[in-house]
C-alpha cells in the first residue's frame, strides 16, 4: 500500500465531533461523511486537500466519541495515513478496525511541517519527510494488531475466523 | 503480585488464571450494545461476516436515544433499520420508545448490566457500567459487529491508576464536582489507555447515582474504564433488578498501580468546565461573569433521579431568567415516572423550565435545544468541545445540576448557594 502525499497540520486534542460534527451523523454512508470531514476545526479541508494527503496532528488525536464515523470520514475523504503523538484509545481502535493507517511518532509529528511531502512504509513504521530529507520511525505494532492490519481490518479477519470453525 | 479488578474481571473472562497490564487478550462479553447513530454501522459489517444470527438474542442490547423520537427524515430511516433488525433478529433487549431511555441510565435501571461483567458498546460512555464493578468500555461500530457475531473482543489488558478520594465534601458538591476535578488535574490524556479506579472513603460514601456519573467521564480522561469496587450500596442497587448471577470483585492488596493519586476533598468546591475541553476546570467561586442562554440538566451523565431531585432542590419556587432556556432531559421513562411521582416535574415547570422525554437530545447537538451561533449553555453534560451543542461558535460549560439549575435562574454561571 503506497501512502504519500502532502501534510495537513493540527494541534493537540483534535476530537470526534470537529472530526465528523453530530449534525451530519444520521447517516452512515461514508461518501456523504467525507464531505464533512473536519468541518468545524478546518471548513474547506476536503477542498483543498489531495487524494493521499496525511494528517499530521499532536497528542491524543480522535478523543471523544466512539463514533466510527470519525476515521470512515477521513479514511473516504482520500486521507492516506494519520501520524501523531498519541491517539485516544477508541479511535485507535476504530481506524485499526476499519484499516485506515495510522501511526504514534512524536518525532514525526514535531518535525514534519505543513505542505511537507511525506512518504510512508506502513509495515516498517519508517516515515520519510521527502521536502525536509528526514526520517523518522513509529512505533511498530503489536503482532496481533499487524494481523488484523494484514487481514484488512477486524471484518475480515473474523470471518476468517468463523469459516475456519464451520 | 496481587491483580487489579480490572485484570481480575478480564481474567476470569478467558481461559486464563491470571492477565497483566500490556498483554493482549480475547475476552467472552456478557453484554454488546449499540445505539441509533452507531448500529446502522456496525449492522451492515455485521452482514458481511455473513453469519445469519447474533451470538445471543439476549445479550445483544440497542437503544435508539441520540436522535429519538427521530428529528429528521435520515435519523427516521437509521431507526428503522435497526428496528427491522432486531425484529429479524428477535432481540429481547431493544428499546422502542417510549419503553427507551439515554442507554447509560437504561441499562444499570434494567438491571442488564451488573458487577463483574465484561461489556463492550458502540457508545464511548460504556464505561459508565465500571460504577458497578463491571469492565465497561467504550468501542466503534466494527468492534460491535465483531462483538455480536463472536461474542468475543480484543483487548489489551490496562494499567490502572488508583485515585483515592479522602476528607469531607463541601456543600453542593457532588460526584460530577470530583470527577471534573479530576479531570482537571490530569488532564483529557490522563488516563490514556488506563484504567481509573476510583476508591477512597469518599466513594464508599458516594450513592449509585453519583458514582455512576463518576465512570461516566473517565472517558473524558481518555480512560478506559472507570471502575469502583462493588460493595453493600451495589448490592442494594442491583440485587431488587438482577434477574442473573454476578460476581463482586476488588483489587488485591498488592495489586501494581501506574499511578496512585490522591485527593483531599475539602478542597474541592463545585467545579465548571469551561469551552473546549473538560479538562478546562474553575471552582465556582473563580467563575466570574459568564452569561447563559440556555441551561441542560439531563443525559448520561447527571438525568437520574438523584440529579433531578437537586434541580428541583434549588428552582423549587423559583422563576428562570428571563430569556434563558431550561431544558430538563430525565434519562429513562423509569426516572420520568419517579420525578412525576415525587413532584418534581410541577417545580420544574413552574419554574418556567421545558421537561422532555428521554433523549440524548443536546448533550450532542442532536436536537432538542442546538445552540445558535455566539449563544452560551451551561449543561449537565459531560463534553464541551468546540460545536459539541450546536453551532462551532456556541459555547458549552459543563457542571454539576445544583450549579446548572442556580444559573438558569440567575441568567449567569453561580453557585447555588446565591440562590437558596
Ligand atoms: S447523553 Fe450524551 S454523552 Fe450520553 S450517550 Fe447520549 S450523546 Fe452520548
């Protein structure tokens, strides 16, 4: 999986309901969600940016709510890849779930600047910063996390699981 | 080394005799649930698996509370498809309206979830259930179809940190004061991936309403879990509604904490959280003047009879300000009843306050009283991020009832003791 593309910028504590706002989620359709994608922190994010373009953003990225919307939005508005500090739990969760890559580096996410051109190595965590010649590595996943990345999400890796008993 | 509850309870969910902090588990869940916004999702991820029925047509729980009685033709359609589906799948716990309430209140009243249980909802304020001395943890659709086909999920076992709550409560002090304080302290990031365990004489001390509003918000730390051992004021609670056995446990003596913390709480006065985050505390006497249009006293958080009972302890005989909106949310048509019982609906309303039917409504910008642009609330609630109540330029600030109901009466953030 190729991920590279340009950095968008945010700050500390980015939560669910700027990420995908409560009004836009009585549906569940993912193209009607991308359209709102980060709305109430930056209005024309999805103008602006290009398909494989990275979030960079600081500590504790996706706290809030549960709603999966939030990494369904990003993952369909064309974003490749999240990078932070830290993630709150229930986000780093959904995105695993869904198979939106994300990565936890605090070098990265204090390096890289806004309009950098990033490229990534998901499975090696190594993040290369093509405008700044810099590298920087995540870290990597637990084993069990890499297998439900490989399987494409917990989705499929259940079913996995359930043929396998029939 | 001892266990934590949190590892004990994980534990006896697996084969295993024993887990420790970091390793990665499969757990057996004793409840799934989901609600109006989060089970349309995690439904068509459950088709896919391609299994034809839920791993247990009891254990399988959905409210519709965010955007019920349905505001608005899209929210109509994502109640009806989860309607259908717990028909073709003859649930035995789906909530229609009118029978519904704001889930967290919902399920401790029904007595669906109880001490020792391991539960996993599409809802991040599952945690509530950790007041019980259940593992209660928030979870995304996906979780949930993978829940409700395997009855299993994935966890890493936490770390806990031990807070411990001593001394003597000031007046109008609750434990919606203790937990934002908390908050406060340690930050939205706190408790990242922890589990918060919540003790002290304090606690012992707290009733079951307070302590759920406790859980309630070890979220908003980026906790978990919120976990308070069970003892004599749960069993009284869950004893006259369990209709299944349950299992009380409490950490060892010895148990390994990341963090012990402790609080003197006769330091603590009634707290705010001022916009954008619940991390953003004042004492109320450090307020200032912060004018309100709007005031919330209901949702997961604070809508039980214990907090309508304080709303009506302060409005009783009194008039809301002028121009100012007081909307009062009981959480489930049990408490409804109960208020009305006891007279509580009467005060409110003489007070010039609207009284609702159970919903989540507000608390998430759903319905039920959105925010214009530049307009202020103080709310009951538990989040106050930026358009969290309506328009991204409304602003939220989060309190206990007794502060929220002597504001609505003053026009102006106070603390209640301005107004009794
Ligand atoms: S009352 Fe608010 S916080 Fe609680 S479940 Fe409903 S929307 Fe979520």
């Amino acid at each position: 999986m190729e991920i590279k593309g340009q950095a968008w910028k945010y700050g500390d504590d980015i939560d669910t309901d700027v990420i995908i706002p409560a009004r836009y989620l009585n549906t569940s359709d993912p193209a009607e969600l991308a359209k709102y994608c980060l709305k109430d922190l930056d209005e024309d994010f999805v103008t602006k940016m290009n398909e494989g373009d990275l979030i960079v953003a600081a500590k504790n990225f996706g706290c809030g709510s549960s709603r999966e919307h939030a990494p369904l939005a990003i993952k369909a508005a064309g974003v490749s890849c999240v990078i932070a500090k830290s993630f709150a739990r229930i986000f780093y969760r959904n995105a695993i779930n869904i198979g939106l890559p994300i990565l936890e580096s605090v070098e990265a996410a204090e390096k890289i600047e806004e309009g950098d051109e990033i490229e990534v190595d998901i499975d090696s965590g190594e993040i290369n910063n093509l405008s700044k010649d810099e590298v920087y590595q995540a870290e990597p996943f637990p084993e069990f996390m890499q297998e439900l990345i490989t399987a494409g999400g917990l989705i499929n890796y259940v079913s996995r699981k359930v043929d396998s008993n029939e | 080394m001892g266990m934590t509850i949190a590892e004990k309870i994980l534990a006896a969910h697996t084969e295993k005799d024993e887990v420790k902090a970091g390793e990665l588990i499969n757990a057996q869940l004793d409840i799934v649930l989901g609600n109006d916004v989060t089970t349309p999702v995690a439904i068509k991820e459950f088709n896919k698996i391609g299994l034809t029925e839920v791993f247990d047509k009891e254990k399988v729980v959905i409210v519709p509370d965010h955007f019920t009685p349905n505001k608005d033709i899209n929210s109509a359609n994502q109640a009806k498809f989860i309607r259908e589906f717990a028909e073709a799948q003859e649930l035995v716990n789906y909530f229609e309206i009118g029978k519904m309430g704001i889930e967290h209140c919902l399920l401790p009243e029904q007595g669906l979830v109880l001490p020792g249980d391991v539960i996993i909802g599409a809802d991040s304020h599952t945690c509530t259930y950790g007041a019980l001395g259940a593992f209660a943890t928030g979870v995304g659709s996906t979780d949930m179809a993978a829940g409700m086909a395997t009855g299993e999920a994935w966890f890493k076992v936490p770390e806990s940190i031990k807070f411990i709550y001593q001394g003597e409560l000031n007046p109008w002090v609750s434990g919606k004061d203790l937990i934002l304080y908390t908050i406060g302290d340690i930050g939205v990031d706190g408790a990242l991936y922890k589990a918060m365990e919540f003790t002290g004489e304090v606690i012992e001390n707290l009733s079951m309403d307070q302590r759920f509003t406790m859980s309630n918000m070890a979220i908003e730390a980026g906790g978990k879990c919120g976990l308070i051992a069970p003892d004599q004021t749960t069993i009284d609670y869950v004893e006259e509604r369990a209709e299944r056995d349950y299992t009380l446990y409490e950490s060892d003596a010895d148990a390994e904490y990341e963090e012990v913390i402790e609080y003197d709480v006769s330091e603590i006065e009634p707290q705010v959280a001022f916009p954008h985050l619940p991390e953003n505390t004042k004492g109320i006497s450090e307020v200032g003047e912060v004018e309100i249009d709007q005031a919330v006293i209901g949702s997961c958080t604070n809508g039980r009879i214990e907090d309508l009972r304080i709303a009506a302890e302060v409005l009783e005989g009194k008039q809301v300000a002028d121009n100012l909106r007081l909307i009062i949310l009981p959480g489930t048509q049990e408490i409804s009843k109960q208020a009305m019982r006891e007279g509580l609906f009467e005060i409110f309303i003489d007070a010039g306050a609207a009284v609702s039917t159970p919903t989540c409504g507000p608390c998430l910008g759903g319905h039920m009283g959105i925010l214009a642009k530049g307009e202020r609330a103080i709310a009951t609630t538990n989040r106050n991020f930026v358009g969290r109540m309506g328009d991204p330029e409304s602003e939220v600030y989060l309190s206990n009832p007794a502060v929220a109901a002597a504001s609505a009466i003053k026009g102006k953030i106070v603390s209640p003791e301005e107004v009794i």
